[in-house]
C-alpha cells in the first residue's frame, strides 16, 4: 500500500554534496545548489523527473534511478475498505547521474503491455518499487518489483533482466516467493555478493527476508519472517560496518506514519527494533513520507530516500531525499530545510 500527502505540489529536498565523502559523489555541484527545496524537480531534458517508490544502482562512476511512472487520470478503485487511488501503470523509467542533482533521462527501461489485462505487466495493473541490482558472475542486471492487480489481490514479484544498465528489461518471471504474498518490497545486495529480497507478506502483518539464488533470478528457501504482527511495509535496508539496519513504514492506507528502524548482525537471523530514526518537527509522519530506498555513501553516511505521496492526484506525488548519519548505536534522519 500507498502513503499519502495532501499538500498539492511537488516536493524535493536534495541534501548538500558537501554532506557526501568526496570518494563516493563523482563531480560535485556549485556551492549555490547544495540545498534546495523546489516545487519541481527536472531532469537535464526540462521534464519532470517521475520515478517514484525509486531505487538506486551505484555502477562504475555513475548513479541510476529507477522507478515507477505516475502519470494520467488518477482514479478510485471501488469495492476496497481503504482508499485504494490508482493511476494507469507506466512502467519503469531510469535516469543517470554522476552528482545525485542533476539528472539524465535515459528513457523507459520497463514498459507496459496495453490492452492485455491478462498480462502481469498491462496498465490495468500495478508496477511498484523497482529496485536493480548487478550480478557480476552473469554480467547482468537484475530488477525485481511488486507486481500487483489494482485491487491489490495478486501480491506477486516481477523479474526482468538486461544487460545494460539502461536497459531495456525484459520481463522473465512471476511468482509468489516461496509460495508468500508479496507487496511492498527491496533488494539489498551485500558485499560479499549475497543478495536478498525484503517483503510484506501475510497481508502485510510480517515481512520476510529472503536470500536470492546465485543469478539473483529467484529465491531460495532461505527465507526468515521478521516483524511477526507487527504490520510493517516500505522496506529499505543497509549494512554500516558488521551491522544490518531496515527501515519500514506502517500501514495506514495512504496517511504517513512514523518510521521504524530494526538491527541485526545476520540478515536471516533475529532483527531488534531500534526506534524512529526521525527526530524533531514531523517526525512521527516521517516528515510527511514513505521511505522507499537507503544509498550508501561511506563512512556512515548515506542518502535516505521516500515518496511524498499525492492520494488524489498521484502524478503530482513529490519526494524527499535527507541525509542520514549512522553511528552503530543509532540511525539519525533529520529534516533540513
């Protein structure tokens, strides 16, 4: 499910490269730009950057942003006992960047099929959270995404492949993990090549963590419920030193809530919740978000990326990006202005 924010324009808070090791950002940016909160965000076309429920591949030099296309006529799906606002589904952009500011359109990397409702990736359906990894045993990239009906029933993960980071993807597979629903859901790749899938399941009252086949294609049996009861979703996970950290949202429809941040030192072992890693003013909404993804930038430092939803009209839906310290003890997300 959706989070929702009934402010009414777009909304982007970049973070100052200042912030970021200089061994990470690849170019920096004048000095007039490393803040800034604007109504819109564009992309080096003019455009509108559309990307939401967005990931991050950090791939030789350069950032890809992956995420879903909100566009056209936002529409109530009736019959629901929540408010279930849907646009059509426009597939999976992509843009690069070698500074996290400025941005260059690369194009629709996963398109939608139209006119076949039967197909899992038709605009009648619904194409969340696309997160990219790269497998260098295949030398291939990997996307997976939540792949849904409008009315949220089928709860499936989508896989396509490619082997550029620009795609385009194909669409390879369909299935319930392990037999699980999935929803909302992340990738997280670990430096030892491992890679796992974080998802809602069990009608979002516990989320898994499951660990990847070798080509990252599928899953294994591996596979750990965490959060049991706890009804958890926007997952987002990081690794700081020998420690593991994921971020989730609640389930309140589309209204935001407040953050959870959870501890292990075995991704498939026990997870201990830690708090809200927001603070001050909004804290208990997230700022008025959802998070959706965590990037790495080094020594403890990274880029805490969520979704400003517009419920009504989801193709205005904004973001936020706020810089995010991690100290082993604690995770620290504060809003700048």
């Amino acid at each position: 499910m959706k989070i929702k924010t009934n402010s009414s324009f777009f909304t982007i808070l970049f973070f100052a490269v200042f912030f970021l090791p200089t061994d990470t950002v690849y170019a920096q940016a004048k000095p007039d730009s490393l803040f800034f909160l604007e109504s819109k965000w564009k992309d080096d076309q003019g455009n509108t950057i559309n990307a939401h429920g967005a990931g991050i591949l950090d791939y030789h030099n350069k950032y890809y942003l992956y995420g879903e296309i909100k566009k056209g006529k936002t529409t109530l799906v009736p019959g629901q006992n929540w408010l279930d606002y849907r646009v059509p589904a426009g597939g999976i952009s992509c843009y690069s960047s070698s500074d996290l500011i400025h941005w260059k359109y690369e194009g629709v990397v996963l398109s939608p099929v139209t006119d076949d409702p039967q197909s899992n990736i038709d605009t009648s359906r619904v194409i969340e959270r696309p997160k990219v990894i790269y497998n260098s045993k295949t030398k291939t990239f990997v996307m997976w995404m939540h792949l849904d009906k409008n009315d949220y029933s089928f709860a499936h993960v989508g896989v396509a492949t490619s082997d550029k980071p620009t795609g385009p993807f194909t669409l390879k597979s369909s299935f319930l993990p392990n037999g699980n629903e999935s929803r909302d859901m992340t990738l997280f790749k670990d430096s030892n090549e491992r890679a796992y899938l974080i998802y809602s399941s069990e009608n979002n009252s516990t989320m898994h963590v499951c660990q990847l086949s070798e080509d990252y294609l599928t899953t294994t049996k591996a596979d750990k419920r965490i959060f049991v009861g706890l009804n958890r979703e926007a997952p987002a996970m990081f690794k700081f030193r020998s420690q593991y950290y994921l971020i989730t949202s609640g389930t309140t429809g589309w209204s935001p809530n407040q953050a959870l941040c959870a501890r292990t030192s075995n991704p498939l072992g026990k997870w201990s919740l830690i708090g809200n890693p927001c603070y001050g003013a909004k804290s208990e909404t997230t700022y008025d978000s959802q998070g959706t993804f965590v990037l790495p930038l080094g020594k403890g430092k990274y880029l805490f990326m969520a979704d400003r939803w517009n419920m009504t009209d989801l193709e205005k839906s904004g973001y936020v990006w706020l810089p995010m310290l991690v100290d082993g003890n604690s995770v620290k997300i504060k809003w700048k202005n």
